[in-house]
C-alpha cells in the first residue's frame, strides 16, 4: 500500500457494504434471525396483534405481568400492556433507577385503511366496505391487491369479537377496484396524488343477494352480508359503532432476492424495529442500567391518544417500576428521565437508485450497510427535529465501534425536498437523551415495503449491545 493509501485508509470515513465484510458464521446468524422475523410478521399485521404476540414471547421468556407483583428486584422481568395497543417491558437493572434507564422505543402501527363507523352500503348489486385510510400513503398503491381484515368489534355487553379474515389459504380475501385502462382517459391525466380520492378506497366484500327474485326487500347484498356477519359473530350493523377493524394487505411476508437478501412484507415500518428491540432485550441478562422497551400505537398519525407515545402512561409505568423498586420520591420521575438514554427505533429511507435524485448520496441509508442512525428529522430547516446531541452521538458510536457493528448516519433525503419525523421529540422533551436509530426500508408506507435482512441483524445487535451498556 503506498503511503497515500494507507493515509487514506486512516482518514476516510469509507462506506462499507455489510455483506462483504461478514464471516461465514455471520451470514448464518442474520439469514437465521430474519426467518423468526418473518414469523413474526405473518403472525401479526396490527397493532393489537403485534402488541399481543409480543406478550406472548415475553411470557416465554420469564416476564410477568408488573400488576401482578408487589416488589421489583435487580433482574426481575415485568411488562405492563396498554389497551391491548402498546406494551411497555423492563428488566430491572443492578444500578438504581435514579441512574437513569436504557430504552428502546418502536411503534407497532403501521399506514392502512381503516373502516369508517359506518362502512357497509349496497351500490348496484355490490356491497362495499366505506375506508378512511390511516397514515401516510399514496392512495392508488391500495387498490387492486389482495386485502384482509383485521380488529375488534365491541358490543355493548362487553363481549369483544377478534376477527381476522383474508389470512388463511382457506379464506377470502378483498380487494378495492380501479378503472380499466380502456376507460381511464380522465383518470390518467390527473396527477398521481389525485388519480384515487380517498372516497373512492371503498372494499368490495360481496355479491350475492339475500333470498330469490321473490324476496321483496331493498338492499338485499347488504343484508346477506350482515345475516351471514351475524350467524358467524352475532353483530348487527349498530356493532360497527363500536369497533376497530383495519384493512391490510393479504401478502404474506417472505424472503426477496435471487440472493435471498431482503425480506418484503406489510408494515415493516416498523414492525421491523419492535421485533429486533424485543428480541434483544429477551437476549440480554442482569443489565447494569433497567432496560425498557416500549411497543407503542399512533405514530403514523402523530402519537397522540393513549396509546401513543404522547400519552402519560408510560411515566405511569415508570413509576410504577419506582415504587414497586422502593426508589420512588418527590421529583424522582423527572431525575430518572434527565439521566435516561433512548434509541427511538424506527425506520430510515433507504436509498433508491431509481429514485436517487430525492437523496443527497453522502447523507443517505444504503440497504445492507447496517443499522441507521438520523441524528434528526424534520424538514425544511430542520423544523420540528429532535437533534441528538453530538455527546450522545459520540457515546453510541463507541457501543457500536466497541461491539464491530456496521452503522450509518444519514438524512432523510435531501435539503427541502421533504422529511419526517418520530417519537424521538417526545422523549427527548422529558430530558432523555435521544437518537433515532433503526433499519433503512424502499417504497416505506407501501404495501409491501422491502429491507435488508443484514440491517435488520445489525440493528438487533445494536439494541442488544445498547441494553448492555
Ligand atoms: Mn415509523
Ligand atoms: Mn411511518
């Protein structure tokens, strides 16, 4: 090497591909890792049921639920679930907690359709299911693909009907039509953000009328559908006042690539980031400082409500971990929050040769360069950003420098061309220190977003190794 090589070597920051610099034994861990992450993303699609699969793993593995215990002691394992939506883990550290907590920080909801209070009509022989779409999405990307049906209908004895339809081989699925291109003149010379109006995102869920030519009654589709909603769930058309169903794509998670390399699926922002935060925090043992991790809801539309991030209920949770760690005093809540440190685990642009122009190529994600960190998000100057401090930034580069794990630190696409944001703000204004820090993902919002089964093992072993610090 000559002498300007080797200085070069020494003082650039080189962009390197993961997979060229990963043993053998490494690529059989990450090819291993992500076959339980497609599990898990066929097993859950929304919130409640990632909220519920999560529970599952954790009861597994040695967590109770922290209203069933009395006293909490170094090592300890408790989860506290919120309404069925958000679920919040720890395991109690060796230090106290006026030391301050590592935590991790995923949103289990991901952009769909979700029914109106009213959704079912009759048009034309046809009976639909009325949509108003959730999170940010382009609209014509929703139609013609298979659709299933997921949530909960409340009636008002209590009673809560699951349902989940459009999963099983042996189910139906649905799907939203568009116009055929013969007849689509109009159609096609609207701008592509007009092309679908969100009225128009309406379910097609059946044909066939109720009784013979001699039923004389109107709306007869309508009424099969509700007669066969009622033998099979006992509702009536009031019970969908009181429901929460959401429709997804029927695709089913799987691997991409002739390579095998990438993993395609729903809702991977940012199923992707609760499945490595879990996983990491169920492979870590006695943590000096208490790990936490939270599963929450509503991020795609501005964690509000109680079940986002915005909530009080997670400081309900931690201090509850206080008093039932005997640790609890005036202010003490406030103290624990100053000296805690988070990764808000959420998904990154990646980069898109085909879409490069909107991506600044020294300030991008690139798909197999390993976990991604935005040191803020916003857009347009920066608005609205949480900026992780450069101390903090300094602190987790060494974690990751210390442990051989593979980073990149970007931008969300270029200057004024866009941005976004997380629920890294919320933390960060109780005095955390906060950074974002997850897995770069194409077409993120789609519905069917694509990412790199190499960031998503570097991005579990960040977690893990952040839990451990
Ligand atoms: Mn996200
Ligand atoms: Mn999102």
């Amino acid at each position: 090497m000559s002498e300007a090589e080797e200085l070069k070597k020494r003082l650039f920051n080189e962009k390197k591909n993961g997979w060229e610099i990963a043993s053998e034994e490494e690529k059989n861990n990450i090819f291993e890792y992500a076959n339980g992450y497609i599990k898990f993303l066929n097993k859950g699609k929304t919130e409640r049921e990632i909220v519920q699969n999560s529970i599952e793993i954790a009861k597994q593995n040695g967590f109770k639920n922290i209203e069933e215990t009395e006293t909490l002691k170094q090592g300890d394992k408790v989860y506290f679930v919120n309404r069925e939506k958000a679920v919040y883990l720890a395991i109690i550290g060796s230090e106290k907690l006026e030391n301050g907590l590592n935590i991790i920080g995923a949103h289990a909801d991901s952009p769909r359709l979700d029914l109106k209070p009213n959704p079912l009509y009759e048009d034309n022989g046809l009976a639909y299911f009325k949509t108003h779409y959730y999170g940010g999405i382009k609209k014509y990307q929703w139609t013609t693909i298979p659709l299933s049906i997921h949530g909960v209908i409340v009636k008002t004895n209590g009673e809560k009907v699951n349902i989940c339809i459009g999963e099983d081989e042996a189910d139906p699925i649905f799907t939203i039509t568009d116009l055929l291109p013969h007849l689509a003149q109009d159609q096609m010379e609207k701008k592509l953000k007009n092309g679908i109006d969100g009225e128009d995102l309406n379910l097609l869920i059946g044909s066939i009328p109720y009784g013979n030519e001699e039923t004389k009654v109107a709306e007869k589709v309508k009424l099969n559908i509700l007669n066969l909603l009622n033998m099979k769930y006992g509702i009536t058309e009031v019970d969908f006042l009181s429901s929460e169903i959401e429709i997804v794509p029927a695709f089913k998670a799987r691997t991409m690539g002739l390579d095998q390399s990438m993993i395609a699926a729903y809702g991977q922002d940012d199923k992707i980031c609760c499945y490595a935060s879990l996983t990491a925090l169920m492979n870590i043992q006695n943590p000096t400082r208490t790990a936490v991790c939270m599963i929450v809801d509503k991020e795609e539309i501005g964690s509000m409500g109680n079940t986002g991030m915005e909530s009080h209920m997670f400081d309900t949770f931690i201090s509850e971990l206080l008093n039932k760690t005997n640790e609890n005093k005036p202010n003490m809540l406030d103290k624990v929050f100053t000296k805690s440190k988070m990764l808000s685990a959420d998904v990154d642009a990646g980069f898109d040769p085909i879409y490069a122009n909107v991506s600044e190529k020294n300030n991008a994600s690139y798909l197999g360069n390993g976990i991604c960190m935005n040191k803020y998000t916003g857009a347009r100057g920066k608005s609205g950003a949480s900026d992780a401090n450069a101390e903090f930034v300094a602190e987790i580069r060494k974690i990751l420098e210390n442990n051989n794990i593979r980073y990149q630190i970007s931008e969300l696409g270029k200057v004024d061309v866009g941005g976004g944001g997380t629920i890294a703000y919320i933390l960060a204004d109780k005095g955390m220190d906060v950074i974002d820090c997850g897995v770069p993902v194409l077409s993120m919002h789609a519905p069917y977003e694509v990412t790199s089964k190499l960031d998503l093992y570097s991005a579990f072993k960040t977690y893990k190794a952040f839990y451990q610090i």
